[in-house]
C-alpha cells in the first residue's frame, strides 16, 4: 500500500514538490484604511509601537517561530520607513529567515499589492497571507497540513482562513476587538466557508443564505462568535485570482464574497478555527488597547515584554503584572500599579499613580500625575498635575502642567498641550493639519497611502526643520490647545461623534451602553415592523406561506428601488457637476438600470426626482424663482429624461412620482404643481394624453388623492377642450 | 404526568383518495390489518400518557372512530373523542376544543404517525428546558415524498429530503429557526436577532418536523385566541412561536408587567412555589442557556427582554418515524412494519420471515415470500406468488395470482391470473380474471372486469 503511495505520488510529482517547497509569506505593510489616523499620516502603522515593540515585529516573529522561510514585505506608505526600519534590525540577518521587501507607490488597496507581487513573480508555493499588525502565537503546522491534504483532493480549494472563537456583544454588535460583527456559515463537517458578512450596516435584521446552499450541503452552522483572524494559508492561485479580477480591492469584501459568490470557477475557501492559541489583528484603536492588555497578561507568550524576540531591550516581569525595564528612576511615593510597563530609562516623579498603562522608554512623568489605561511612547513629557485616562501618547508629546487627557485622546507626534487645557473626549490631535480633500468614501478607504506620502514628507520636512516654524505656527492655533499648545484638534469625520466610541482606546462608558441597549430594543421593534420579519397578527391570512413570501419579495424589491433611486440621483448629481454630456449619462443610467433589473419608468421616476431634487437644492428665494429653477434643470436636461419615456405608461409614471414628491419629500413643489406640469408639457417630456389619461385614473381615487388633480384642473380642462378641437 | 394529549386523526383527507372514504377515515386506514390510529395510541398508553382527545373531522368520521376506539380501548385509556367541522386546519380544531383542555401542557400528536419515538421524552425535554413548545424532529425518510398535500404522489421523483429547514442551536436542543412548506424553496432569511444571542446556529434540511408537539397549554391558547388567522400549527404556529423566542409577545396582557423573565409563561394554577423549585433544581444541572443571557441586561441586571424556549426532541436515527399522509407513504409504511420496523405492528415474524395467520389457507405452489403478511381467514389458490405485500382478512384469491408490493385491504376477490404490482385495493373490491394492475389505486367496492389494464391509475366508485 505505502509502495504504491509513493509510486503514484512520484508519477505527479507536483504535490509533493510543493511540500518540499520552503513556505512563504506575504506581509502587507500597510492596511490600507485610515483607522489610525491621525498619527498614521507620520508613521506607517507597522511601526507603532504595541507595548513598546514596533507592531511588525510581533508579525514577523510569529512567521519565523511557525517555519516561514521567507517572507516578502509589502509596503506602500511611508515604504522608506518601513525598509529603512527592517534594514536596521535584526531581520535582515537572521539564518533560515530570509526578509524581502517590496515597495509600491501606487497600491491603494490589499489587492493592487497582490496584484503587483504576483508580476514579480516570486510566489511559488503556497503562502501566509498576512497583514503587519497582526499578533498571534499559533503553529501552522496543522492548518497547513489540512489545506495541503485538501489542495491535493480538490485544486480548487484555494485558501483556508483562519477564525476564533469570540463571541461579540450582544449590545453594541461588536467583537470585543471593536471590529464589526461578523457572520460566517460554514459547512460543519468539511469547514468550507459559505457565506460571509462582515457588514456595519444594521438595518438588515437577517441575513439570507442562497436556497442553493442548502440544497447542496444538509447540514450548515450559521456563526455569529467567530472572530476572523485575518490569517490566511493561500494557494498560488490566490494570486492570479487577483489578476484575473482587477476590480478586487479589499480581501475580505471583494475577494472573500468574489469566490464565495462565484459558482462558475468553483473555487473554494475553508476554515480552520483555532482554539488555545492566539491571534488578533490591531484593526483600530479599541484592538490596539485589548491586544496591548492580551500581552502584557501573556496570553501570546512567548511574545512578552520579557522575552526577547526581537532585540527588544531587556525587561523584568514583577509581581503583579510589572514590567520594568532597566535604569527608571521612580520615586518613593509613585505608585505603579499592576498590568503596567515601563520603558527604558523612564523617570517617575513623586504621588504619581500609574495603572494598566504602557510607557515607552526615556519618558519624563513629573509629580501628582494620574495615568491609567493609557499608551504611552517613548520621550514624552508629562508635567506636574496632568491627568490622563485611555488616551495615546505618541513620541515626544508635551503635556504642560495639570493638563488633562478626557478619555479616548489620541496625541500624535510632539503635540504640545497647553497648562491646564482639558483635551475633550475622542479627540485626536496631531500638529498636521486635517487633510481637507476626502473625496467619497470609497476613496477613503484606501486614501492613506498615495495622498498621504507626498503631502507628508513635505510636512514633515517643515515639522523636523525648525521648531521655530512650529512654534510660529501654532501662535496662530494657540487657543485650539491653551497656551503653549502645538498641534489641530482634528475634526471628527462625517461618521460622527457618536461612532467615535466604537473603536477608541477608551473602553464604553457605561451610560452609552445603557442608551445602545434601549435602541437595540427599539431597533428591532423597528425590524419587526418594516422587516417583515414577525409579520403583524392582522396581516396573516390563512395562506401564510405565500403571503409571507409575498411581502418578502415586495421588500426586496422595494429596497433595490431605493438603491437604485439613490444611485441615479449620485449620477445625475455628478454629471450636473462635472458636465458630462447627456449621452454618456445615458449610458451610465442604462448600466445601473440594468444591474438594478429595472424598467424604464423606474429610471424616468429616478431621473425626474433627481432632477428636481437639483432645482430645490438651487437656492431660491420665492417660489416663482423655483420653478424658473425647476424650467432651467428641465430645459438642460430634457433629452435625458425624454431617453426615458418613450411611452404614455412611463410618462404618467413621472407624474405620479412628481404627486408622491409634492406629498412627501418635496413638499415645496405642491403649490407649483399644476404650473410645473404645464411647464412639463410645454417642453414636450408630456404629452397631452398621459396628463388626461393620469387625470381620468385620478377620478376613482380618494379625495385625499385628488389635491393635484383638482389644483390643475385648469390645465386639464384646456387640454382636454384642445383635443376635442382637433378632432 | 399532567399532559394532556391531543391527537389529530384528520378526516377524510383528499390525498389519499380513493383509499379514504366516508366509510373509511384516514385514522381507520389499514396499517398492517389494524387502522393507523392504533400506533399512536398504543405508543402513548406505551409512555403512560393515558389522557387522550382524539380530534376528528367530520361527525360522520368522528362516529366510525369513536365506534372502534371505545371498542378496541375501553378500560385502557381514557379517549374522548371530539368532532371538529372539516378544513378548520390543526390550528383551529385545537382552537375547537380550547374548553377540554386543563393541563399545564399539552401533547399534540398527528393522528397518522407511526413510530417508535417515545413521546414521554419529548414530553420530559419539554419540561426540563421550561419550554413553550417542543417539537419531535426526525430524520428525513429515505423513500417516498412529502409535505403533507402541498405535493401529491406525483413527486415520487424528487430527490428525498426536504421537508423542513431547521436551524438548532450547536447543542441541538433549541429551535432557532424553522421553515416548512414554500418557505424551503426560497432563501433562507434568519433573523440576526437570534443568531447574535446562540452565537451559532446549525441550519439542517435533513430533519423533518414529525408533528408531535409538547405546547404549554396557556401559550398555546393565547396565541390562538390572538392570531385567528393562523391555520396550521406546523406551518404557523410553530414558525410564530420560533420567530418571536427572542422577544416573546406572550403574556403582553393579562399577566402582571413585572412578571419576572423566567416565570413567563408559567402556569399560575397549581403549586407554583413547588413547580418554582422543581425547574429550578432542573435549569442548574445545565448551563443557563442563550435564553437567559440575552433576556438579562448588559450587566446582569434585571431583564429587559421577554424570551421563550423552544425546544426540539431529536429522534435518534435507529428509531421509526414516518406519517401516513400519502399514498406512497402509506404503503412504504405497511410494507416497514412487517419488515425492519416490525416491531412497531406488534406481530412476530415467522421463520420465513413473514406473517401468516393460522386460519389462511393457501392453495399448492403458492408462495408467500419474506415480509408479507396474509390475514385472518384469506384464502389463496394454486401457483400464487406474494412479495412484500400486506393481503387483508376473508381475502379470496384465485390461482396463478401475482401479487408484489402491494397492500390488498379486507373481503377482496381475486380472480385467477391477476397480477398486481405496486398497488393498493381497498375493501371490497373485486378484480375479476386476468386483471393487471400496476401503481393503481382501487377504491372500495369497485369492480375491475375482466382482462383489464390499468397502469398509475386511480380507480374508485363514484360517490353516490
């Protein structure tokens, strides 16, 4: 049996040949998000220090230790100091472990690094997929074992992910890393991925697996405690998977979803979920803070402070959860509390209480300061009376005497805070101003890298030439940080100040939970209503099944409307700004139209609204000048609209859209009804016969229903007495 | 125990015409020479639940099955029978007989199931977990279709399996979700709700809901007294019921506001403070289960949330479950209980493997081949041949008769040379010589002539 094994195995030699093959890695230096923001616009995310050690290196640790031999470096911003950074280190000259960067400029996404690393053409065997703040302490030894036992069965199971369990709070629908919550089913017997969701969007109460899936497999476990560990052992093919579908940015959403959604290449994605050992990506400042807490209680031992891994300076373990690096100088009367590190040559003044906190080397603490749960890099200063609770200081922060830190601050680089200025919750500071040009979400996603290096050298040019400059500078901004304060409090982004609390270094506070709990509970009244999840006693009529499935597909529809609504109105928005030329509006509307699977009177009601939308927006004074607006957008945009209707039934559509408007969203529109559907007329978008026909439909209808009717009686009236001439 | 058990024997159910009659309700139905109502009742009075309403149909219905019940039962168990108007559904006949029903908890059996699965199990898991409702699940029959008239035999093709969607919890007590007749073509939606409270949820289409059900009886009547619309209980209370666990609209009126999370639904008659204690002692040889978590605040404070349980009972696979409610499952049931499943029909095989009744008379060369069955006073004559087939009481068969895979019913004749395969012939029928009969079902009374043909036909008087 064993004999004819190896007889076959040697006939297709290639299996074995890839055994044989000494693994690989990629590591993304970059995470391409801006989460870290804003101290990520000085210094790649990889290079920030997580107890004290440069995150990197937890990552390219745990690659050796799990027999990596070679592990390509991907870095794209700030890529100078990440190399400059591996080149001074210890990596370069490690035996059997061999660091290769890869520099690129132009990545903005996970998947243009793929793409580019698959030109090289260095890849030959499977390989980690890895970002480079990840922390964990896991042997690969068995999960790379099942995806190569799986790989020689079936060439098309191409990743295996690996996952752990964490189950998210049930409150805030987040995994206790402050990721959002995730749902995964997943084939119990073969761990085959089948679904994955990973969405923030709460609206839907369900989520909703293919009927093929169960078809094909009777068994699934739907999964909501599972924590994606953003390890993945891949196949070569990942690699060309990317190539092959250049519109795959992101690796979860894009490329995760792309072949799960994709039964035509049949290409398949298992998991492995581990279960004593440990793995967390630092994804933003909430991980940041519970990885930092998870090593310093030793849960990725052997990656500890008092290990040395990575030439990382020598440090004791106390009782209590200590660490104490050599030559601090602490007074008697500080008290350093338990789950605390303290750097190299750090000086601790006088009654000053430190507790479940992280300082960095050469940092100057003076008397009476109170510091808990906060990170602290290295050569900050911390004067007399300061307060300071979850925040983040970054290297060489001043804080004048009795300053205070209101959880959740984030301080980049030698930001200066003013004496006894009180820097507000979830702030972020950074002596850069805020970037101004954030183009649409999407681009946000991916901006840090390109936009960010450029404008960063520069300023940082200016940053490091002189402080002179700073200090002129920030006489302007003197009163954003009290006096003596350097740096921009940095506006919160459009998400709000509300979402700040999700991912900040802080921990919730209490009275937000309390007011999450009791919107959850109104949330899901709300799901149950409009959701038809629970459909109301009334509604069921003794055919349940049908009537259910019934407003089931209604809501499906009803929600792809809205979308597409939307859709068109950005289009349309954007053309109006950018004068593309009606043709090519066209163009884009039919495309939307047809991904939507819509009729042309969708697309004249979407493109009618939106052009209205336009004339509201318009400033104006009275409403004779809106509907000069409203004549104006008609006027330029005619053709587009009339692409739209090329039938009665479409053009009664619009009316009908434009009646909902006047009741509902537009309401400014309802005295000018009848003098607009002139205008509409009179530019020929209606024709006589549907404003008679939309009128005889009218006549049935409620009085409630009739305002406009009646409101253009006038107009009716005439047309109808024009026809009757004609004929 | 204080079950009460309430079994729907239906009526005359149009599936399984023509072998259902007026003369013939389905609960009457021959099962191996004894009507189909048998095996649930001698399963029950097997588990001491001796309390019975059976339900039926129709007035006429309801008299034939009381006639045989309070013959065949008197002095075993105590049966009530109550006769509910036709087409009310199994939500409204047990909204019919409300006023019968006084135990804390209530036991709903199909009337056409036959199986092994002890229904005192499915009581006992409804109890320890304090349920609202307890469903049985058993695995998917290997042969034969189908959700109960949505698919008539028609679909005998179709690939076996898929009945119901089922979604357990990963210790496979609770049920998640549950989506029965159209809803399994569709997607399948679940509510993000219960998946975040379980964490995990198994989704199986290889169960099948069984139709026994352990309701606490006050659940069950608040929820029929105020959704009147619902019909069925597989197919809208039990969906309801699964739907609503993580925020349970039950006791909304009535019971006092600060009832406390795991009192709700308790029966407020009787000793409560034992019962307290009782499920008390229950609930801590477990784990708390998801139920509790969720319905507590973020601190364990108080609960905020009503929740209620609903369980399954999973039969294991070794055991019998399947419901007559189609022609096919009605003869892949009689051929099982004088085959694998013998044990369920009461009757021992014989060395040939087969059940012969010492009064049968079989002429010579006649074989009656393993797994058959021939009743009381049957007589067969020269050269016949049965295999796997069930042949009723004071039969008559001919000589040089074929008989395979059938089920022929009482005081049928058979004339010589007949051949019948995968058949069924109810009462009274007379197929005269050289008949051919091949997935046919001959109603009661009919006469086939002689020399006939017939293949996948349904044969039957016309009502008069």
């Amino acid at each position: 049996m064993g004999a004819q094994k190896k007889g076959a195995a040697r006939v297709s030699e290639d299996p074995d040949d890839l055994a044989r093959q000494p693994l690989q890695a990629i590591l993304l230096a970059d995470s391409f998000a801006t989460k870290f923001r804003p101290i990520t616009l000085e210094r790649p995310k990889v290079l920030l220090p997580l107890v004290n050690i440069p995150m990197i290196n937890y990552t390219l640790a745990w690659l050796e230790s799990a027999g990596v031999a070679e592990v390509f470096v991907f870095c794209c911003a700030h890529s100078r100091q990440v190399i400059d950074y591996l080149e001074n280190s210890e990596w370069y000259s490690q035996p059997n472990f061999s660091v290769k960067t890869i520099e690129s400029h132009h990545s903005i996404s996970a998947g243009d690094a793929l793409r580019l690393i698959y030109e090289r053409n260095v890849i030959h065997g499977d390989f980690v997929l890895i970002s480079g703040d990840t922390v964990s302490n896991m042997s690969l030894t068995q999960a790379l074992q099942e995806h190569k036992d799986r790989k020689k069965k079936d060439d098309k199971a191409v990743m295996t992910m690996i996952i752990k369990q964490s189950k998210p709070s049930p409150i805030t629908h987040q995994s206790r890393l402050g990721t959002d919550e995730l749902f995964m089913a997943i084939d119990p017997n073969t761990k085959q991925l089948l679904y994955y969701e990973e969405t923030a969007d709460h609206s839907k109460g369900t989520i909703c697996l293919d009927k093929m899936l169960l078809a094909e497999n009777p068994s699934i476990s739907v999964h909501n405690d599972k924590q994606d560990c953003y390890i993945d052992i891949c196949s070569p093919e990942v690699l060309s998977l990317f190539t092959d579908n250049f519109d795959y940015q992101h690796l979860r959403r894009h490329f995760v979803k792309g072949l799960l959604l994709d039964d035509i290449m049949g290409y398949k994605i298992y998991t492995h979920e581990i279960h004593s050992s440990y793995a967390a990506r630092i994804d933003n400042y909430r991980s940041y803070d519970i990885v930092s807490k998870d090593i310093i209680q030793r849960w990725t031992y052997p990656y500890v402070p008092d290990v040395k891994f990575c030439g990382n300076r020598a440090t004791k373990l106390e009782r209590q959860g200590m660490y104490r690096a050599s030559e601090i100088v602490q007074s008697r009367s500080a008290q350093v509390g338990p789950f605390t590190v303290i750097g190299y040559s750090t000086r601790i003044g006088s009654n000053t209480k430190i507790s479940n906190s992280v300082i960095g080397e050469g940092c100057t603490i003076g008397s009476n300061v109170l510091i808990e749960g906060s990170y602290i890099w290295d050569n900050v200063t911390i004067e007399d009376g300061c307060e300071l609770r979850h925040a983040i200081l970054c290297n060489g922060v001043v804080m004048k005497a009795g300053s205070v830190l209101k959880p959740g601050v984030v301080l980049s680089f030698k930001v200066v805070i003013g004496e006894h200025f009180v820097v507000p919750a979830y702030s972020k500071v950074s002596l850069l101003p805020q970037p101004t040009v954030e183009d649409s979400d999407e681009e946000l996603e991916y901006a840090d890298s390109s936009s960010g290096t450029v404008e960063l050298s520069s300023i940082q040019g200016t940053v490091d030439q002189s402080n002179g400059k700073i200090s002129e500078s920030s006489e302007v901004h003197k009163s954003e940080l009290g006096t003596g304060g350097v740096g921009y409090i940095w506006a919160t982004s459009e998400g709000g100040h509300e979402e700040e609390w999700r991912h900040s270094v802080a921990p919730i506070p209490a009275d937000k939970l309390a007011e999450i709990t009791q919107a959850v509970n109104d949330d899901q009244e709300l799901v149950t209503q409009d959701g038809t999840v629970l459909t109301p006693a009334g509604e069921f009529v003794s055919d349940t099944n049908s009537n259910v499935s019934l407003d089931d597909d209604n809501e499906d529809s009803k929600d792809d409307s809205v979308y597409f609504e939307k859709e068109v109105e950005a289009t349309f928005l954007r053309a109006v700004e950018e004068n593309v030329k009606v043709d090519l509006v066209i163009l884009e509307v039919n495309s939307l139209r047809l991904s939507y699977n819509m009729t042309s009177a969708d697309c004249a009601g979407a493109i009618f609204y939106s052009m209205m939308k336009l004339a509201l927006k318009t400033p104006h004074s009275s409403a004779s000048e809106l509907q000069r607006n409203v004549a104006n957008v008609i006027t330029t945009w005619q053709k587009l609209l009339k692409s739209y209707l090329p039938d009665i039934d479409e053009e009664i559509e619009v009316i009908l859209k434009f009646e909902e408007m006047c009741l509902e969203s537009a309401k400014d529109f309802s005295p000018l009804f009848a003098r607009i559907l002139h205008v509409l007329y009179d530019k020929e978008i209606l024709q006589e016969d549907a404003i008679l026909r939309w009128a005889d439909e009218k006549e049935d209808a409620d009085e409630s229903d009739k305002v406009f009717v009646k409101q253009s009686e006038k107009l009716i009236q005439w047309l109808r007495e024009a026809s009757e001439e004609e004929d | 125990m204080d079950f009460q058990v309430v079994v729907l024997a239906g009526g005359t159910s149009k599936e399984l015409s023509p072998l259902v009659s007026k003369e013939v309700p389905k609960a009457l139905l021959p099962v191996a020479n004894r009507p189909v109502l048998s095996y649930v009742l001698e399963l029950l009075e097997l588990n001491n639940l001796k309390d019975v309403i059976v339900v039926v149909e129709g007035e006429d219905a309801a008299l034939r099955v009381g006639g045989w019940i309070s013959g065949a039962y008197v002095d075993r168990l105590h049966v009530e029978v109550a006769a509910v108007p036709e087409d009310v559904g199994t939500a409204g006949a047990i909204r019919a007989i409300a006023h019968h029903l006084t135990a804390t908890d209530v036991l709903v059996v199909s009337g056409d199931l036959v199986s092994d699965v002890p229904p005192g199990a499915v009581a006992a898991a409804h109890r320890r977990h304090d349920a609202v409702v307890t469903a049985m699940l058993c695995s998917v029959p290997v042969s034969g279709p189908s959700e109960s008239g949505s698919s008539g035999p028609k679909d005998k093709t179709k690939k076996p399996g898929r009945y119901n969607i089922i979604g357990m919890d990963p210790t496979k007590q609770f049920l998640l979700y549950i989506a029965t007749g159209a809803g399994i073509e569709k997607d399948t939606r679940i509510q993000k709700s219960i998946l975040r409270a379980a964490g995990q949820m198994d989704i199986r289409s290889d169960l099948m809901d069984a139709h026994m059900y352990a309701f606490k009886r006050s659940v069950l009547q608040e929820v029929l007294d105020q959704k009147d619309k619902f019909h069925s209980l597989k197919q809208d209370v039990l969906p309801y019921l699964v739907r609503s666990q993580m925020r349970s609209e039950l006791f909304l009126n009535g019971a006092p506001q600060a009832v406390q999370a795991d009192e709700i639904g308790r029966d407020k008659v009787g000793s409560q403070s034992n019962h307290m204690m009782q499920s008390q002692i229950l609930a801590n040889a477990s784990m708390p289960s998801f139920h509790e978590l969720y319905s507590y605040g973020p601190n364990g404070s108080a609960p905020v949330r009503r929740t209620h349980k609903c369980c399954a009972y999973i039969a294991s696979n070794n055991k019998y479950c399947v419901r007559l409610n189609s022609i096919q499952s009605f003869m892949d049931i009689n051929r099982d209980v004088i085959g694998e499943a013998n044990h369920l029909s009461g009757y021992s095989l014989s060395a040939q493997n087969n059940i012969i009744h010492p009064s049968a008379e079989l002429g010579s060369k006649t074989t009656v081949g393993p797994h058959c069955m021939l009743g009381e006073g049957s007589q067969m004559g020269d050269k016949c041949s049965v295999k796997r087939s069930v042949i009723g009481r004071h039969c008559r068969i001919g000589s040089n008769v074929k008989v395979v895979n059938s089920v022929v019913m009482n005081h049928v004749t058979i004339g010589d040379g007949c051949s019948i395969q995968g058949s069924v012939v109810c009462s009274n029928v007379q197929l005269q010589e050289r008949v051919t009969l091949k997935d046919c079902q001959v109603g009661a009374g009919y006469v086939v002539s002689a020399g006939c043909e017939y293949k996948g036909e349904s044969l039957a008087r016309k009502e008069k």
